[in-house]
C-alpha cells in the first residue's frame, strides 16, 4: 500500500469538489414506478419458463430412472437372495 494512501486514509474521505453525493442522490431516487422493460421481460417468468418448469427439465429422466432403480431393488430383495448369506467364513465357504 502507497504511504499517501495510508495518510488519505487517515483524514477520512475526500469531499467531491462539485458538492454532488452519489448515495444521497441514489437514496432520494429509491425504487423506480415504472420499469420499461417489465413487459417485454415478463415472459421470461410464465408458462414454460416458470421455475417450475426450468426445474423440471434440468434432469431429464431423473423421475424414470428413480422409479427403475426402486424396482429392481424390489426385484433384487425378493428374487436374488444369495443361498448362503449370513454363514460364517470358516472352513468349506469356496
């Protein structure tokens, strides 16, 4: 850091010679009526660009695959059963 910034530092901010305050300014304008541009953005939010729908199709598939893979869970609970789970590995186990 430069000694003349550490110094500046020190006398606090330097007034603007023009008398205008930029957060004072942005404070008294606050939030605007009326935007131009809101009716030409809105579509952006509504039917198939909800967020809902965004959502929806940022995983194509996940609901199907979900569905598959708890079926073949049930399926391999049910149906492959290994014969000698649950045996100790002592003698005789290959």
């Amino acid at each position: 850091m430069y000694p003349t910034r550490i110094l500046r530092a020190q006398h606090g901010e330097k007034p603007n010679i023009t008398g205008f305050d930029i957060r004072k300014f942005a404070h008294s304008a606050g939030q605007p009526r009326y935007d131009p541009w809101e009716r030409a953005e809105a579509w952006r939010y509504t039917g198939i660009f909800s967020r809902w729908n965004r959502f929806k199709g940022a995983f194509p598939g996940l609901g199907i695959a979900t569905v598959a893979f708890v079926a073949y869970l049930g399926y391999e609970k049910m149906f492959l059963n290994d014969e000698h789970h649950g045996e100790g590995h002592g003698e005789g186990h290959h």
